[in-house]
C-alpha cells in the first residue's frame, strides 16, 4: 500500500460528510454517499481518483494504480475486536452468489465518531457472508490500520437544504 494518508485533508472530508447528514432518506441516499467518496477523492492529496459511478466494485483509482473501496457507518468502529458488518454488494434478492475481487484496499469511515481505518482486500475477504440478497463482511480490528480518530469536521453549508433551493429553481 503506497497511499500516503497524511497528504488527505480529514477535516474537509468529514466536514462534507456532515454536511450531508440531511440527505439521509431513502430518495438521496446514494446521491449521498456519492458526495462524500467524491469529497474524499477531491481532498486525497491527489492520490484518489473517483471511479464510483464508471466502474463496478470499486470507489477509486490510486495514482499508485490500486483500487480502493469505501463504506460509511456511523458507528462502524463500536465493536470491541471487530468493525460493524457493512455491505459490499446489494443484489436485491437476485444473488449470483458469487463474491470477485474489485478493489485492493477498503476505507472504512465511522461517520459518528469522524474516525477512519484502512484494510486489505484479504481482510475483507476473510469475514464475507453471502445471503440471497446481500454479500456483507466486517473486518477483525487485528487487520485495522487506523488513520484518523475523532476529527473536528469543517463546518460547511448543509447539503440537502442547497439541494431543496437549487430543485426549486429548476422546477
């Protein structure tokens, strides 16, 4: 792993994070989370390039030439020797049941604590569960390489309320 985490700008990237904490419902979720892997590509010292919506499995290009993922959950480092379970694929109940290796590394983001931890793809990999709908993992705190821990996030202006302002001018 040659991304070098101290070139990252964690304030803004959690300030962006908090800054969409309205867009939280059903309708925005995914607009949501696409803001904020776009905020952390943005501030990742240009290492991070944001591939999430061109390519499958993956949420960036490194300029090192590794693929990386990333999750998001508030309270994603409660647990006392492992991460909180997150999804890795959504089939919606249509599960191929099949798991391919899309990314190199993981970012994991605990959004309530504004923490952040990194992970190799075999340490994913080693705690996935397939159900009909979903593949989910978590990651053993023995394979965490932790970044950054309880960041002051920057204030910036809430995300849903420009979103509201800016549909109703567009309407």
């Amino acid at each position: 792993m040659k991304v070098d985490f101290s070139l990252f700008n964690w304030k803004e990237i959690f300030g962006t994070v908090k800054a969409t904490d309205g867009l939280k419902r059903p309708q925005t979720r995914g607009l949501r989370t696409e803001i904020q892997e776009i905020a952390t590509a943005k501030h990742s010292g240009g290492q991070f390039t944001y591939v999430g919506m061109r390519e499958n499995g993956k949420d960036y290009s490194s300029s090192y030439g590794e693929s990386w993922e990333d999750k998001s959950i508030v309270g994603m480092f409660k647990g006392k020797t492992k991460t909180q379970q997150f999804i890795l694929k959504n089939y919606q109940g249509n599960n191929t049941g099949e798991l391919k290796k899309t990314f190199d590394y993981i970012l994991l983001k605990d959004t309530g604590s504004m923490s952040v931890a990194w992970a190799s793809w075999d340490a994913v990999n080693k705690n996935v569960e397939i159900t009909d709908a979903t593949i989910k993992s978590h990651v053993d705190y023995s394979d965490l390489t932790f970044i950054e821990s309880n960041v002051i996030p920057k204030e910036k202006e809430d995300f849903s309320k420009t979103l509201e302002f800016l549909i109703e001018e567009l309407v």
